[in-house]
C-alpha cells in the first residue's frame, strides 16, 4: 500500500473562504512535489482535524481539486493524486489578472489566435453567420449611442468570429480568455471612450474585420484582425496604471 507522506500544513484559523483556503493548501503540496503522482490523500477526517476544519470543507477543496483534474477517487481505496498530463486542464490564475502586464500577456495569447479565427471564419462562415458578425458589430455601435461601456457588446463580437469557424474549440477558448480580460476591456474601453480618436480607431478595425469576412477574403481578415488586437495592447498599454487595482482591490497611486 503507498504510503502517506507528512502532511506538512498549519492549521487554519483565519475567518473567511476556508474552502479556498485548504485548496490553496493541498494544491500547493501537490504542485510541491510533498503529494506525488500516486500518493493516496489524507482521509477527510484526518484533513479537518490537521487543518483545524469542518469535513464539509475537506470534501469541497477536495471536489475543487478533482475539477481541476489534480486527483481522482478511486473506488474502495481513497483519493488519489493524479499523473500531470493531457487530463489536466489549462488554467490562468485569475489573481494574476490584477496587473497591466499580466493582462497583456493574456492579449498576446488572443494576438495569436485572432489572426487565424479570422481567417477561418472568411473561409467558412455562412450567410447567417455572416448576419450574426454585422449584428454583433451593430450592437457595438448602440452601446456607445446609449452611453453603455459595450464590453458585452465587444466580447460577443469576437465571439460570433469564433463561431463562424465552425470549428467549437476556438469558440470556448476565445470564451474562456475573455473571462479574463472583461475588467481590461472595460478599463481600455473606458479610456478609448475619452479619445475620439482612439474610440474611431476601434470601429475602424472592426470593421475591417468584418468587411474582410464579408468578401471571404482569409489574408485581409487574418491581417485586420491581428492589427486589432496589436491596437488593443497599445490602447492598454497607454492606459494609467492608476486606473488597474492591484490585487489587494485598491487603485495603484
């Protein structure tokens, strides 16, 4: 039988997100190379007791743990810490989200893939497609008329490109990395709004985009979208950093 390793934790006695806490804990033990592939968990009655928690938040962390495919249960036996490989899920850190720099190595990940969802969707999109792209546009358009951020509005418009692909990879992808990226599209967004020059620089290159998907023409909309996310990082780039919270939630001075 494998046996246990020490478990090397304190006990936690802060108020607050205490799942969040033992998840933090044990996926730093498992990272750390103290849980090795193989090793079989504490029991959830030995985890409280060593944390200094209820069972009902072991049993959280580790329902949390299996999500992100860091354990498995198997049955009869306990939990287990799981081999690092294909099963394992891609993640961002979302506290890493609290700074320009970080923020914009998440838009050079979407410069990449921008470039060729464009030109797949020029290739394969359909008319109704198509009518969804211009839509998406439009309510762009309606959101600044009504005074509104248009973050939503910005998202769904990269979102109906990625879906013109056909292809549902590109489309959950583009989904999962706006989640991290809707506070500085809302922050660039906010800023562009305060220049009329920034804001037309924008529509101008959506809609370069969108004409380019429009005449399917792959090279003009790979080559309009990869200057739209190239624009959106100088945008960013050029916003003050007064405007971000750093990760304790406050506004850098």
């Amino acid at each position: 039988m494998t046996s246990i390793p020490e478990f090397k934790v304190e006990r936690i006695t802060l108020a607050g997100t205490l799942t969040d806490r033992v998840f933090d804990a044990l996926t730093q033990l498992i990272n750390g190379g103290d849980f090795k592939p193989g090793t079989r968990l504490p029991s959830e009655l030995d985890m409280a007791d060593r944390f200094g928690v209820s069972r009902t938040v072991i049993r959280e962390a580790v329902s949390r743990l299996k999500s992100e495919g860091l354990v498995e249960s198997r049955q009869g036996s306990g939990v287990f810490v799981r081999d690092r490989n294909m099963h394992t899920p891609f993640r961002i850190d979302p506290t890493l989200m609290d700074s320009i720099e970080s923020v914009q190595q998440v838009v050079e990940l979407r410069l990449s893939l921008e470039g060729e969802i464009a030109a797949l969707a020029a290739t394969r999109r359909t008319r109704a497609q198509m009518a969804a792209i211009k839509r998406a546009l439009k309510q762009i358009e309606l959101a600044e008329q009504a005074g509104k951020d248009g973050v939503e509005a910005d998202i769904e418009f990269h979102r109906s490109i990625a879906e013109a692909t056909g292809n549902p990879h590109f489309l959950a992808l583009i989904k999962f990395l706006s989640n991290f990226l809707i506070k500085a599209t809302l922050i660039s967004r906010s800023h562009e709004a305060t220049k009329a020059t920034l804001l037309q620089q924008v529509r101008d290159e959506h809609q370069r985009i969108v004409d380019a998907i429009s005449q399917q023409d792959p090279a003009a909309a790979r080559l309009a979208a990869r200057q739209h996310m190239e624009g959106a990082s100088r945008r960013l780039g050029s916003v003050d950093i007064g405007r971000f919270p750093t990760q304790n939630g406050q506004n850098e001075s």
